[in-house]
C-alpha cells in the first residue's frame, strides 16, 4: 500500500491535499497543473495549446507537462476500463481512493 504519505514529510498537508487541492497551499506552479489535469479528466476537447503555454508560463518544462499528460490520461483510461467492467476499489482503500490505516 502506498499513498501520499509516503512522499511527503507533512501529515496535515496530504489531509488539505485530500479535502481540497485548491485551497491546500499548494505552489502556483502545482496549482497549475493539478487545474490542467482536472480538466484533461473532466473536459479533454476543450484542451489545446493555450493550456499547455499556461503550464510553461508556470515554469513547467515541455518534458514535465509531456510526462504530466502521459500519467493523467493513462489514469484516466485505467479507470474507465475499470468502472465499465465494475471492478470493485481495492479492499484497502477508502471511498475516495485513500489508504486505510489498518491497526496492528
């Protein structure tokens, strides 16, 4: 199992991460792409040029937003082949994809 946790030092930050990535203090530059990935997962034709100019003006090099792409639509795909065919969430996550703390 692994999550957020793991990568990131600050409990109460991956708790903000996890309620409301808008409004967890993020940097510009991450709020920039983390908004260009809710859209690519929401409302891919409305994508284009303009957004990925948005991501280089945010300091985003052409390799990172490639790479950024390439990890959000395959989770995209992953997961629509999953929900059409009902796979059920992992027995370890919770509702919204969290890992639960399991006691020992």
């Amino acid at each position: 199992m692994h999550d957020l946790r793991a990568e990131v030092a600050d409990d109460e930050l991956v708790d903000r991460f996890a309620a409301d990535w808008r409004t967890a203090g993020l940097d510009n530059a991450t709020v920039a792409l983390l908004d260009h990935a809710e859209r690519l997962t929401r409302d891919p034709a409305s994508m284009g040029a303009d957004d990925v100019a948005i991501l280089s003006a945010a300091g985003w090099s052409e390799r990172a937003i490639h790479d950024a792409v390439q990890v959000c639509s395959y989770f995209n795909y992953i997961n629509r082949i999953a929900d059409a065919l009902g796979v059920e969430p992992e027995p370890w996550m919770d509702e919204v994809g969290r890992v639960i703390q399991q006691s020992t």
